[in-house]
C-alpha cells in the first residue's frame, strides 16, 4: 500500500472505490488523524456545523451498508463515515465566534472587531433562525430584494437557503478527509444513494440533523475501480471573463 506524496499524485490517485479488500490491513487510527485534518476545512462563517459518525461496529456496519441499498462500496468497506449538519446549533457556535472575536481583539477593539462582533451577535441570528415554515426565510427574502434594488445585497437567506450552505461547508470537509486518507495510502467513496430515515434513526440523530454523505473507507480491490477515469472538456466547464 504505497501513500502518495504530492497533491496532484493525491487528486490523480484519488477514485471513487466501489469495493475493497477485506483481507488488507486498515488503520482505524488512521481514520481519526484524517478527521482532525478535515475539520481544518473552510466553512461559512467558521460556524464549523457538523458532525462526522463513525460506523465501526461490525453490526451496525451490516445494517447501515443495507441502508445504503447494499452498496459494495458500503458491504466491504472497513469503516463507514457518515458527515452530517446541525442546523440547531448556529447559537452555541455564533456566541463562540463572537468570544474568540473579543479574546483576540481584547484591549485594541477597533472597527473591524466591532464588525466582527456584529456580524455574529446581529446577522447571523438573524440569517439562521428559523421556524418550521420557513416564514422568517421569506421575510428575509423580501426585505433582500428591497434592498437589493439599489445595491449588491445577498440574496441566498431564505431557511433552504442555509441548509444548502451547510451542506458546503460540510462536503468541503468531506474532500478534505477523503484527500488525507489518500495521503495514508487508504481509498474511499462518497455515497449519496442511502435511506436517510433508516441512517438517522440508526445513528439516533436528531429531527434537524442531515446527512451530507456516508463515506466508505478501505483498501481498493483491483474490481474496486471500474476503468480510467474520465471527464469533460475543460472548455466545458472552465469560462474566462
């Protein structure tokens, strides 16, 4: 098992791995380092709203593999990470940036500290609280466009809105665990085909909690990867204005 040692060796030997190899050594502790570093991964506002489960236990692995609809990629993975969002915690996490905000700036507050401040103790309250309907989003989305008639104003404050940004953040960390394990000599694949009722309930997680993805983690077999990789164009998809 050879670990690449350069970034474009790790996004070149990086595949989505669809079967591993049981008999192969796996380091869980490999699993916990990789996690450490993806939890150095930019996020919206540094609000860091996620969660990372790991499934280790054989059985559970076995019912949560059944709920990714028997996957192979899920059936002979060594361990499976399932990323989630928490909707519910913008306030803990808004009053702990707005702490580190004064403890940085403490004795030498300026305008930038007091924007700082502002923004976590003002707007984001208001941009992430939400009731079940959504009414307060729509709120927001009126009193965006009004503004927005007359100068650049973000439109994206709506309660779906917040959700999809959550969500970033928390595949940007997804990227970032699958390139450590890479970096460790281990394969993964992100996986988006499970019963997110049947996942939750087996985790216990919570009604506002979200599945991201459920990333399996292995030793790639040979079967494991089903050709060369390809993609499109770059002229597809990269445009310079």
């Amino acid at each position: 098992m050879n670990s690449p040692s350069s970034l474009e060796q790790l996004l070149h030997t990086r595949r989505s791995v669809r079967k591993y190899d049981a008999e192969a050594h796996f380091d869980h502790d490999a699993v916990a380092h990789a996690l450490q570093l993806a939890t150095l991964s930019p996020n919206s506002s540094n609000m860091q709203m996620w969660q990372f489960h790991r499934v280790i236990d054989a059985n559970k692995k076995a019912q949560l593999a059944d709920i990714c609809m028997g996957q192979n990629a899920a059936k002979t993975a060594n361990e499976l990470l399932v990323v989630v969002v928490t909707p519910d915690n913008w306030k803990q996490r808004a009053e702990m940036n707005a702490q580190k905000v004064r403890d940085a700036f403490q004795g030498r507050e300026d305008a930038t500290s007091k924007r700082a401040l502002k923004y976590y103790e003002k707007l984001i309250p208001m941009v992430y609280n939400n009731d079940k309907l959504g009414l307060f989003g729509l709120g927001r989305k009126l009193l965006s466009a009004w503004i927005g008639r007359k100068k650049p104003m973000v439109r994206e404050v709506a309660k779906e809105d917040v959700r999809v940004c959550l969500h970033k953040s928390a595949a940007l960390a997804s990227m970032t665990f699958m390139l450590a394990m890479r970096d460790k000599g281990y394969d993964t694949c992100p996986m988006e085909g499970f019963d997110s009722k049947r996942a939750k309930k087996l985790l216990g997680l919570t009604g506002s909690e979200q599945i991201t993805m459920i990333i399996s983690c292995g030793v790639r077999t040979e079967e494991g990867v089903y050709g060369d990789r390809h993609r499109v164009p770059m002229d597809d998809v990269v445009f310079t204005h």
